[in-house]
C-alpha cells in the first residue's frame, strides 16, 4: 500500500478513535481524567506508533478503555518532588514590629497558604488544614528581607496527607540566607470523603519518594501521624487530663467587660509585681469575610493562627511590660470544627507561665453561626512570647503570676512541664541544623546566635 494511502487510513482510523474515547463516559468518570484529543497528541508520534494504534484498532481492541487506564494509572502516583510549591514574600513594613521583626502569625499565615498549594497537587480538589505541629521560630525574618517559603507533600494517606514546610530569610543586600522555622501541617481532602448530596469520594494521588533522601523524610512522615493519632486518643480517653480552655467573653453574664490594669513596679523596685492569671485575658472577636477563607467557605488555618498570634501577643503585653514581645514558637494546634463565612470567631488568650525571659500564653478559639446562636470549640494552642531589648537581647519580665481559681493553678502547673518539652525540642531541632539540607541543598550550619529567639 502507498505510503500516503496509508496515512489517509490511518487518520481515518484516529478519527475513529476519537469518537470511541468521547464514547466512554464511564471509564472517564471512573478515573477523574479528561480524555487528551487523539489527533492533537497522537500527531507528535512516530509514525511506526500510529500504524501500531491503526493495527490495534482494526483488530477490535478497545484502545479508549486502555488509553484511559493508563492515564489512570499515571495520575494516581506523583513523585514528592514534584508536589513542591515555592514562595517568595517581601517583609513589608505592615507586617514587622516595632523592631523591625516580621510577626509569627504572619509567617505562619505563609506557611499555611504554601502548604495548601502543594496539597492541591495531591487531592486534585480543595483541601482544609486538619493540624499544625509544633513550629519554632529559629531566627526572624526582618524589614526589607525576602521570606521563601517552600512546601512539599511528604506522604498522602487515605484522605489526608502531611506537607512539610521550610522557611528561610534572604537578605537583600548581601545576598545571605538563613533558616527561620519548619513546619509540618496535616491537610484533608474534601473529595476524598463522599459528599453530602451522594458524590462518591475522589481517591487522593500517591506520593512516591524518588530522590535519596524522601525516603526517610517519607517513613518520619508515618511515624508523626501515629504520634499525632496516640496523642489524640489519650485526650479522648482521659478528658480529666485535658487543660480547662478558655471561655469567650460573648454571652457570659456577671463578669465585667475588662479585668484591671496591670501596672509594672516602680523604677528601682526589685521585687516582682504579682498578677493573678486573669488580669492577662485577652479577647479578640472577628467576623470570617469572604477574604478570610477557601472556595468553599472555610476559614484559612493561617488566617486563625495569625489572630490567634495576635491575641497571645495582646496577653503577653500585660506581662512584659518593659520590653519588646517576640513569638518564640506555637505549640502544635489541632482544628476541632472549621469556622465559614458569615460565622464569628471569638479568641482568648491569658498568660499562664512565667519563665525568666519567656512566658507561656493559652489561646482558645471558639466560633459561632449568628443563624444557630450555638457557639462551638474549634481549637486551642499555647504560644512561647520572649521579653528582648532593642537589640534582640532576652529580658527578664517584671511581673510574675500569681493564681487562685482551681483552673488558673492547673493550667500554670501543666506550663513548667511544656516548657520542659519545648526546650527539649528547641535543643533538638538546633542539633539537627548543621546537617538539614537548605533550600539551596548546602547544608544550613549551626546556629551560633541567641539574639531575638534565645533559650526560652
């Protein structure tokens, strides 16, 4: 047969093709992937390949149902590298201190909204953050500098999955770069579950380690979920170990609005002012705009945890009254309930620890629906707030605390004991620096300044 008789066939055969694929409606919503145009694709072929697919066709194959098995089978597995989201964010002016120093809720905003992006690569769909680990913030990120937030899926389980976050700091004019934290955030999928109104749940993609080093980042991924999963048995089995939260103001009766003032001692004056836990209180009331959440509605998790920084940072201020405030680091924070728009959210935070230079702040998150007037829990965390002078030093804090109410005693005797844990976790996480990759793939180096994030 002439050659271009044979490719008139052949193009009649494709054009063939083209109609079955467009007839397999099934098989198209089965694997969630929209069949490519034959003819668009099958042009940058070798020729030998589409006398094949010619051949193949002619003998009653259904090369639409394997066609669309094979894209199947391709989109269900993603490499983790190439889950990987970078973002760069200048610290602008509105997002420092008065030192200069960019605040944490809005790093922690960052790292939320990166770790979303990667975890659309995996779910194919909108997702929600579940958890947030304990993040420590190394070193700040200043005025002018540039924050890179890089972001990668490290492993995906049957509807959630695990995104691990690294932060680092450019400085503009030199060209330096250092770490500034890490963060490991627990997403879900909403497809993955079934819907409401019948949809069948959407299987997640897999992610599969494929340089040297996933491997061991994609098994500590599996270890941290059964941690993440014991310790919250243990709280739904011993709810008497469980810290009383805090209450919002909203609808209480009987109490005043404010508590008094607190006034730090005289100059000269050496003792410590005392202050009972409750003088610290601070509440924030937001109402969740349509620029606060998703696209279905639900409240960002960075969004909550840069209020909920905000309002631990207001409590700290009763406290360190003579100094600047720095946020240490947040413990981890589980998202009980999800908040959506047009609900208000109500935030407490009162000091519960006092440690030389560093306190211990609580915050509880609560929220409400104005249509159902019931208000409901959705999380609570403990922030680590560092007392410094103007050059970053740390600074011992004038007034300590001094509690009454059974509550107030529980909270601040469980403080020395998280306190404990997080330095233990602070020393590991600087022993571990020298040999953690930077985003650059050199090594970090170890951290030699106490300055702005010192032993808290």
């Amino acid at each position: 047969m002439p050659t271009e008789a044979f490719e008139n066939g052949v193009a009649k055969l494709e054009e063939q093709l083209s109609k079955l694929l467009q007839a397999t409606p099934t098989a198209t919503a089965t694997s969630g992937v929209s069949p490519l145009s034959p003819p668009a694709t099958q042009r940058s072929t070798s020729l030998g390949q589409r006398r094949r697919s010619a051949f193949e066709l002619s003998a009653g194959m259904d090369l639409g149902s394997l066609y669309l098995e094979d894209q199947a089978l391709k989109e269900e597995t993603v490499s983790m590298a190439a889950t990987r989201v970078v973002m760069h964010q200048i610290v602008l002016p509105s997002e420092v201190d008065s030192l200069g120093i960019c605040f944490g809720g809005q790093v922690l905003s960052w790292i939320d909204i990166c770790a979303g992006l990667a975890a659309k690569v995996v779910a194919r769909g909108p997702v929600v953050t579940a958890s947030v680990d304990s993040v420590h913030f190394l070193r700040p990120c200043r005025l002018g500098s540039v924050a890179i937030i890089a972001a990668q899926v490290n492993r995906a389980f049957q509807s959630s999955m695990e995104v691990g976050v690294r932060v680092e700091e450019e400085d503009m004019r030199t060209g330096a770069r250092h770490h500034c934290c890490s963060a490991y955030l627990t997403f879900v999928s909403v497809l993955a579950r079934p819907g409401a109104d019948g949809r069948p749940a959407r299987r997640m993609k897999r992610v599969a380690p494929t340089l040297h080093n996933h491997h061991e980042i994609f098994e500590a991924a599996e270890r941290r979920r059964r941690e993440r999963l014991e310790r919250r048995a243990r709280l739904q089995n011993a709810p008497d170990m469980a810290v009383p939260r805090l209450q919002p103001i909203t609808h209480r009766e009987g109490s005043a609005t404010l508590a008094p003032a607190v006034q730090a001692a005289e100059a000269g004056v050496r003792e410590k002012v005392r202050v009972t836990p409750g003088m610290t209180l601070a509440h924030m009331t937001q109402l969740i705009m349509p620029q606060h959440a998703n696209s279905l509605g639900i409240t960002f998790g960075g969004q909550v945890m840069r209020w909920m920084e905000q309002c631990s940072y207001i409590a700290g201020s009763r406290i360190g009254r003579s100094g600047h405030l720095l946020t240490g680091s947040l413990d981890s924070l589980a998202f009980a309930q999800p908040t959506r728009v047009g609900d208000i959210m109500y935030i407490t935070a009162q000091v519960t620890g006092v440690f030389g230079s560093s306190m211990e702040v609580m915050i509880s998150v609560c929220g409400e629906t104005p249509t159902q007037g019931e208000v409901f829990h959705c999380g609570d965390a403990y922030a680590t707030i560092v007392s410094v002078d103007t050059r970053g030093n740390p600074v011992d804090l004038p007034i300590d605390l001094a509690p009454e109410s059974p509550a107030d005693l529980l909270r601040c005797r469980a403080a020395a004991d998280r306190r404990d844990e997080r330095l233990a976790m602070r020393r590991a996480l600087l022993a571990n620096e020298a040999r953690r990759p930077s985003l650059d793939g050199t090594l970090a180096g170890s951290l030699r300044s106490r300055n702005a994030f010192g032993d808290t």
